[in-house]
C-alpha cells in the first residue's frame, strides 16, 4: 500500500534516490571536498593567512563590493525592465525579449572582447574605461541582468490586476501601489533574481578577463584565483575559492530560506 501511494505521488523509489544522490556527490561535492581539502594544506590556520593576506583581501573585498554595487542595480533595473516587457506594447518588444536572454548564450568572454572594442584604448564613443573598477562593474552588469529580468517577469504576469485597481479605485497613486501592492508579490522573485545574480559576479571571470586589465589592485577573486594556479600557488588559489564557495552558499541558503518563509507566510 505505501510503495503504491509513493508511486501515485511521483516519488522515484530507493533506487532514484540512490542515483540521483550518486551522481550529485560526483558532479557537486567531490569536486568540492578536494577545493577544502586542498586549501588546508597548510591547515586552517594557513587557510586563514591565505585568505587574509593584503593581496587576498582587497582582491575579496574589490569583488563583494562590486558584486553588491552591480545587484542593487541590477535588483531596480532589472524589475524596470521586466515591468515595461509584461505590461508595455511597444515595436520590437519580441526582439528586446530575447536580447535579455543573450548574456545566458554569449560566451562571457565574447562579452569582455566586445566591451574592450567599445569602451577600450580604441573606444569608438570616445569613452577608455579600460582597466578600471568600473569597467568590471559594466561587464557584471551585462552578465548578470538576465536573472532579476526572468526572475521578476513571470511573476509578474501572473499578478492579479484587481488589486491594483482596487488601490486606485481608493485613490492610490502609482508609487503607493507599487510599494504596497506589487512589490509585496514580487518581493521573494525579486530577491530570488538577485541573489542568484550575486553569485554569478561573485565567480564571474570571462566577461571581466579582458577588460579588466588583470592588473594588481584590478583583480576580482576568480582572477587572483587564475593567477595563483598560474604561479604554482594552487593551496592560495583553493583558499580564495573556499572563501567564495563559503559566500555564495550563505547568500543562496538564506535565499532558500526566505523563499520557504514567504511561502509558508502566503499559506
């Protein structure tokens, strides 16, 4: 009788379980066991002198405060863009709605060569930026604004509109609508957007490879990473990581929770 009602509920058996947790340790948490492994070589403490030397730690700190900086930005332009391609008609609105999904295709290394020929030595707008903090803060932009965009976008659809015009029916304006009605709807999308558009700056290299310059005091984390595999520094290569992995997964698993808590709110 239970095997039955497992089967009627979609569930996989023992045997998917076991598969499916096979394959998850192989692809997921081997690699990342031998990352941990190899950043304590030199023990935790060597880990922590490894991530808190002066190099370590204005490269980790250049990356989170970019990292944040693009997210915001992406959070408010991201639902901008996602608000006028639900509710907006305008001529080439199919043309704009695959463009968003062009960073997902692009090489990200396509992306830097692309920003190196328009804001590089040889800029055709008149405009270096080249090796510059911003430079890197453009091409985060680039790559990550498709998560807030497709993120926000569906939810959005799906809102019922009787709300809103029972708020201006009541005489609300826009603004208050928005801040009491949708963005209250949107809100564990939204947050879903950015989280999963931090993380991807956070490890982002290809797209800031070029532009960037990779130039000491220019570097993000992925790049210091790079370089200390380069010089045969794999142990402060693997503590850099670490450190990474240690972020992104704090700012997913709070993420995680904050979607479990709205649900749970909603019902």
């Amino acid at each position: 009788m239970r095997r039955r009602a497992r089967v009627a509920a979609g569930g996989v058996g023992p045997l998917g379980l076991g598969v499916a947790t096979l394959w998850l340790s192989l692809i997921v948490l081997l690699p990342l066991a031998a990352i941990v492994a190899k950043s304590l070589d030199g023990g935790v403490a060597g880990l922590w002198d490894a991530i808190s030397a002066p190099v370590a730690w204005k490269t980790l700190r250049l990356t989170l405060v970019i990292s944040v900086i693009v997210t915001v930005l992406n959070a408010g332009f991201g639902t901008l863009i996602a608000w006028v391609l639900v509710r907006d008609e305008f001529p080439g609105k199919g043309f704009v709605n695959a463009l968003i999904d062009l960073p997902f295709a692009l090489p990200t290394i396509v992306a830097s060569i692309v920003l190196l020929a328009l804001i590089g030595d040889n800029s055709p707008i008149g405009l270096n930026l080249a090796a510059t903090h911003t430079a890197i803060g453009i091409a985060l932009l680039f790559v990550t604004l498709p998560f807030v965009v497709r993120s926000v976008q569906p939810v959005l659809l799906e809102l019922d509109r009787e709300a809103e015009e029972a708020a201006a029916s009541l005489g609300a304006s826009n603004p208050v609508i928005f801040r009491r009605v949708i963005l209250p709807a949107i809100a564990p999308a939204l947050i879903s957007g950015a989280g999963l558009a931090f993380a991807r700056a956070v490890g982002e290299y290809g797209s800031v490879v070029l532009i960037s310059g990779n130039i000491p005091g220019n570097q993000v984390a992925s790049q210091f990473i790079a370089d200390r595999i380069e010089t045969d520094r794999p142990a402060t290569a693997a503590a850099m990581a670490v450190a990474l992995l240690v972020i992104t997964f704090v700012v997913l698993l709070v993420m995680r929770l904050f979607g479990s808590w709205s649900q749970r709110h909603e019902g």
